[in-house]
C-alpha cells in the first residue's frame, strides 16, 4: 500500500539549516522578499540564463526541441522586456515590446543625444510583430493589429535555436551594457555665458 503523501507547507522562513557552503552545495532552493528581491538587470540576467540552459541542451541533442519551444521563446522574451525596463528605468507594468522600444528611442534621444542603432530596434520590432504583449510565446494567442479578440499565432514561422540564442544574446549585451552606462541622475548645471553645456556620454557603442 501506497505511504500517503506528508503535504509539508512549500514556503517556509528562511532559517539557519538552508545555509550552505557555496552556491552549489545543499540544501538546494530558492531564496525570496526581503534583502534577496533582485533588481530589474539581475531578474533579466536570470531568465536570459535559464533560455540559454535551455537552448543548450537542445543543441546538444539532450532534449527534443519541439518540447522547449514556447518555454525558451517565452523566458528569451521576458529577459529583453525586463532589461529594456531595467534601462529606462520605469515601474511599468505593461509588456509591449513595442511601446518599450519606443520609449528607448527617445529616452536615447531626449537624455543623451543619441539614435537606438538600428539593428536593435528592428530586432526588438521583429520579436514584438510575432509577441507583441507577451501572450503567444505562452499562450500561443495573441491580439494582433489592435484587435480586442486573441487570435492564434499566424501561419507557421521558424527560427532556428542556434541563431536565435545568438541573437537575444547580442541584443541583451547591447541593452544591459547600455544600462550599466547610466549612473545617477546628473546634476542640472548652468553653464556660465558663451559656454555650451557639455553632451552626455553615449550609451549604445556603435559597432562597425
């Protein structure tokens, strides 16, 4: 006869007996609230990692890839939303890539005197035109072109795995490597007569 399952609560305080020696040694679990809420960057950071386990084990033939797609689709998605929130610095609570996009363009524009290079901005629209609200990367339903109604994702589109890990890799460095740029707000300084005040320093490193 089956023992009948100890239903233990699944969160419980954090005390003495999870501590361990170093990241990798037991007891293995998840620390939470307080102290431990990671910023907007380190959150990105952290699906962009779990994706990239993901993709991994995939292109080592250890996992079907038909059987991860929406999961590493999805959680590649989520780390460029969140590092785009990360350098606009903005509490938003919408997911539009789109709109995000756009807000860096002019964040770009407006406190540094600088375009978005291309290259990132029509790669964030091509992620946004197939999940523009983070919907059909977890739902496979999205509402496209304004439509109040969800709808499936349209016709059947591929990607490779390879080349889409390279990809959000490149535009993730692009958009954390710029956030890491800002630092505080600078302080408003008049510049005395016949001066101009100075430019900001760019935040995007143009690539050849």
């Amino acid at each position: 006869m089956q023992k009948p399952v100890t239903h233990a609560p699944l969160f419980v305080e954090l005390s003495e007996e999870h501590q361990r020696e170093d990241a990798y040694s037991g007891p293995h679990g998840f620390v939470f609230g307080g102290e431990f809420i990671p910023t907007k960057l380190e959150m990105a950071e952290q699906y962009l990692h779990a994706a990239n386990i993901l993709a991994d084990t995939i292109k080592r033939q250890e996992q079907e890839d038909f059987r991860l797609a929406n999961p590493v689709l999805f959680l590649y998605r989520h780390a460029l939303e969140l590092v785009l929130k990360a350098l606009l610095r903005t509490n938003s609570t919408h997911h539009r890539l789109d709109a995000l996009a756009a807000d860096l363009k002019t964040f770009a524009r407006q406190k540094y005197q600088q375009e978005v290079p291309s290259w990132i901005t029509s790669r964030l629209a091509e992620i946004a035109a197939l999940d523009p609200n983070s919907m059909a990367f977890r739902y496979g339903e999205e509402k496209y072109g304004g439509s109040k109604e969800f709808s499936p994702v349209p016709g059947e589109t591929y990607v490779s795995v390879g080349y889409l890990q390279k990809s959000v890799n490149e535009l993730f460095s692009a958009l954390a490597d710029a956030a890491g740029r800002i630092g505080p707000a600078p302080e408003v300084v008049t510049p005395p007569p016949g001066l101009s005040k100075p430019a900001p320093s760019a935040i995007f490193v143009i690539r050849e």
